[in-house]
C-alpha cells in the first residue's frame, strides 16, 4: 500500500513539473529571433547597434540593444515598419526644463526620450512616491502631454496608436 501511494505521488509531482516546465513566455526567450525583414529594418535603422535581444510585446518586434553608450529600445511592427525608439537616460539633467510641480517633491525613477517616424519626438519622466508611481510624458519645449498611473507594475511605454 505504502509502494502505491509513493508511486502515485511521484506521478502526480512528475506530471506538475512538466506542465510547469512545458508553460512558455516568449518575453523570457532569450533565443527568440524575429524574421529576417524585422532583423533588416533594424540594421538599416541603427547598423552600429550590439548586444541585441529580441522579445515580442503585444504583436510588436522589439529591440533591446545598444547603440554606443546609449541603451535602446526599437520597436517594429510585424511589416517590419519602424514605430519608435526608447532612449533610457542617465538623468534628468539632459531634458528640456520640464514644468511638473505637481510632482516636483516625488522621486525621478526613470527618463526616457521617445523618437518616432512621423511624430514630434517626447520625453517621459517617471516618478514615485511612496507606493504610488506615474508616468509623464513632456513634448521638447517641456509641455506637458499627459500623465499615466503605473502604480499596478505596467509601465510600458507603447508606440502610438496609427
């Protein structure tokens, strides 16, 4: 009886380990390689860029590389047709003066410049205060475009609607 419930057991727990480990997220893979028109795009876009992971956020290709010293964020459709590019700053120091007073006690997490093909380029500071956190996005004369709540954990910054 004993031999018949381990072995049960183990069957059980074998069956739990490899459903967990048959459960993917293409986010995590770090061998994800996009088609060859994806890969192209970029190359023509930024030939100097290194260091290139590939994830898929919601339909779009997306790089993660570098382009001299500066961390970059590409993004594609799935025509390969460039959307934006995220450009992770160092500080806040190398934006245009922006006006928030709303938030001027917060804290400045992250500082990003964001490119686009056809639109004005913007820049995105985010800031905290204790567990609440919120995204502004600046137009380069330091206008204020909106403001987004990221205190849930999402703090993707997603290419314009077309």
């Amino acid at each position: 009886m004993l031999r018949f419930k381990f072995g049960a057991w183990a069957v059980v727990l074998m069956l739990a380990a490899l459903s967990f480990g048959a459960c993917s997220d293409e986010d995590d893979d770090p061998a994800f390689n996009p088609p060859s028109n994806i890969t192209e795009a970029l190359k023509q876009l930024y030939p100097a860029a290194q260091n290139i992971e590939w994830e898929m956020k919601e339909g779009y290709y997306v790089a993660d590389g570098w382009v001299a010293d500066a961390e970059l964020e590409v993004w594609f459709d799935g025509n390969a047709n460039w959307l934006m590019t995220e450009n992770e700053l160092e500080s806040i120091d190398s934006l245009v003066p922006a006006v928030y007073t709303k938030y001027s006690s917060w804290v400045v997490t992250d500082v990003y410049v964001l490119v686009y093909p056809q639109n004005p380029t913007e820049s995105v500071i985010q800031v905290k205060q204790g567990s609440r956190r919120y995204s502004l996005v600046f137009s380069q004369d330091g206008g204020l475009l909106h403001e987004k709540d990221i205190s849930n954990g999402d703090d993707t910054i997603w290419p314009p609607a077309e």
